[in-house]
C-alpha cells in the first residue's frame, strides 16, 4: 500500500489570516489505493462544492480508462483534508496538452477550502502545468468563483441546467411544460416501458449508433464498463423498450441527493414512439422514488438543439465559468464540434461505416476531453 506523501512540487503553508484551524497546510498527492481513496471520497461527500466528478473513482477511470496521467491534489490541516483538486494531464498530437479539472466531466475545479488553501492548491496546479509544459491549465468549475478570476480566461461556451425534484411523481410531471409534458405522455401511451440493465448489450449499441450519426467519435465499451465497476451502485443503465425492443438507453450517475443522466442516446424509431423523451422521464421518477431532489441534466453547447431541448423540459440555463490560464500556449484550442475547422471531418465521419467507426472512435476521442 502506498503512503501519502508531499507533492514533490509541492510546499506547505502557514495558516491564513481567513483560516478556521490553527494548523499549517500541505499540499499532497493522492494516492492509488482504497484507504486513500476512500478518505478522499469522505471528504467529497461532506462538501457542500463538491460534485460526482470529484469522486477519487475518476484518477481510476483517467489512468486505465484512457491513459492519461492523473494528479488527483489535496491540501491537508491539522492532518484532515481540506480542499481537494483533481487533475489529468491530456496530451494530444492534434490538440496540443493541458492540465484539467478534469476531462471527460462536466464539473472540476477546487473543492472545498478557505481561500488560503485554494491558493495553494492552484498555486501547486500551476506550477505542475509549467512542469508539464502544458499549453493551458483549465478547472470546470460548476459555479462562479472570486479567487479564479485574476489571471483567468473564460469563454461562454456551456450551460448546465438544474432542477428540484418532488418526491411525487405527479408533481414532476406538471412541473414539464405542457409541450414537452405531452410528448412524455405520448411515451406512455405507446405502451414505452423501463428497466435497469446490468450489461452493456443494449446501451452500447443505442449509443455507438447514435454519436456516429452526429459524427462524434465513440468511446470504447470498455469505458463504459469501467464506470460501472468504479462507481458501482452510483452508476445505473437505465433502458427504454417497446415491447422487446430497445429503443433509448442512459447510463445515470448518482451523487448525494443528486441524479445526473450522462450518457444518453436513442434509436432511429425514439424520435417517433417518443422513447428519447419518456427515457428522461423514467429516470426523473425512478430517482424521485430513490430519494433524489434534484435532477441535474449535464451541460450542452449554447445554441445547440440539446441545449433548447433541456429548455423545453423547463429547465433554467446556468452558465458554466470554465476557467482557462494559458501556461505556454498563446491562445486557447477551439476544440468543439461548432468549430467550422471540423465540419469536413463530421461529414466524413458519419459516412464510415459503423463498425470502422467504432473501432477508430475510441482512439480519437481519449484525446478531445
């Protein structure tokens, strides 16, 4: 079993003048084993800024799930955590590198922590960028943040959108404008019904198929299951069939009193049954019922049909203050599918074949975050 120890970049710190406990703090490195994480994943769970995506299970899924290295930071007082700040370096031959908080999520940034320890912690970050030679040091912070706005970039590029649920079913279907609440009720008069799956045999194909047609490169099923064995209880599939037939499937996340579907996708045939619509409603009621309050419906592009698609369920944009800190870089990567430079690479993606495009997909997509 491996001990924690200090970063060897790292320094330790007299308390700040703004600090609740006496002690001075160190900044330190997680490490790669259950009794380190799980101290990890206590403090995330207690935090009230913390998010799924600061999860300990993430420096797993960064280092076997896609190869990229991982700097999961801390910052300890008085020999308890205080801030944690999970971190993956992405190293791309087309996109360049950058240190991030953290790939493949919505949320990252620092959690936790008075501002005397956040310093420390992103004074470590960035001198681990510098270390790296990374082109820019990115944390997707969920909420607007004072201490990362000196220095910062930011580019309105994503919105979140988040939502109470009642503990009644009923209520949260009126709480669905009528439009879109009339489209669910379409689902269930098409005899749409649920299920949680406990394998990848339906889910996988649904999504492969669908992200082709978008012209996105696909993750591999490994992925997928990995999540499921990191995450365990905290990662359902849930599937929507009409009669035996799959027609849209989400794999979900749940963190606290939260429920996030992630990864959702549908058949040709769920734009007419209604199944796409009807899945999301699925997992509003199955959660309500588990005992989450709030439905939070991941983040989209501003000005994409996903993003006016959560608009029409009644959900409120929150735009997301993703900061950005150049380390050798001289301008930040356009690295998003609205980019025209990528137009022609969409066309020509949707036309390979399925089975080349999930085999090439997920070589290409381990490196675009």
């Amino acid at each position: 079993m491996m001990h924690e120890a200090s970063l060897p970049l790292g320094f330790s710190a007299p308390p700040s003048g703004n600090a609740p406990h006496a002690g001075a703090f160190t900044v330190r490195q997680l490490p790669r084993d259950a009794q380190a994480h799980a101290r990890w994943d206590a403090f995330v769970a207690a935090c009230p800024d913390a998010t799924f995506f600061h999860r300990a299970g993430w420096q797993t899924v960064m280092e076997q799930g896609f190869g990229h290295d991982s700097y999961f930071l801390y910052a300890e007082q008085d020999g308890a955590i205080a801030a944690v700040l999970p971190l993956a370096h992405m190293r791309s031959r087309l996109f360049g590198s950058a240190l991030v908080a953290l790939p493949f999520c919505v949320y990252g940034g620092i959690a936790g922590g008075h501002d005397g320890v956040r310093r420390a912690l992103d004074e470590a970050a960035q001198a681990l960028a510098r270390r790296l030679g990374v082109g820019h040091l990115e944390y997707r912070w969920r909420d607007a943040r004072a201490d990362a706005e000196a220095g910062w970039l930011q580019r309105p590029l994503y919105a979140t959108f988040r939502r109470p649920l009642h503990g009644d079913a009923e209520q949260n279907l009126l709480a669905i404008p009528r439009k879109q609440r009339a489209v669910v009720r379409k689902g269930i008069a098409n005899d749409l019904h649920s299920a949680i799956d406990y394998d990848l045999r339906h889910f996988y194909p649904i999504y492969a198929g669908s992200v082709h047609r978008l012209g996105t490169p696909v993750f591999a099923r490994r992925h997928f299951a990995l999540l499921r064995t990191v995450f365990g209880a905290d990662c359902d599939i849930l599937t929507v069939y009409q009669g035996l037939q799959a027609q849209a499937s989400v794999l979900v996340f749940y963190f606290r009193d939260e429920v996030l579907p992630y990864y959702g996708a549908g058949t040709l045939l769920a734009r007419s049954s209604g199944a796409n619509d009807f899945m999301y409603w699925e997992v509003m009621r199955r959660a309500a019922l588990r005992g989450c309050r709030l439905f939070d419906f991941g983040r989209s592009k501003l000005g994409t049909g996903a993003f006016e698609f959560k608009k029409n369920w009644g959900f409120v944009p929150q735009p997301l203050p993703y900061a950005y800190r150049l380390v050798r870089a001289t301008a930040l990567p356009e690295v998003n599918p609205l980019n025209p430079r990528y137009a022609l690479f969409i066309r020509a993606w949707r036309r390979l074949p399925l089975p080349l495009a999930n085999l090439l997909g997920p070589r290409i997509v381990r490196q675009l975050g």
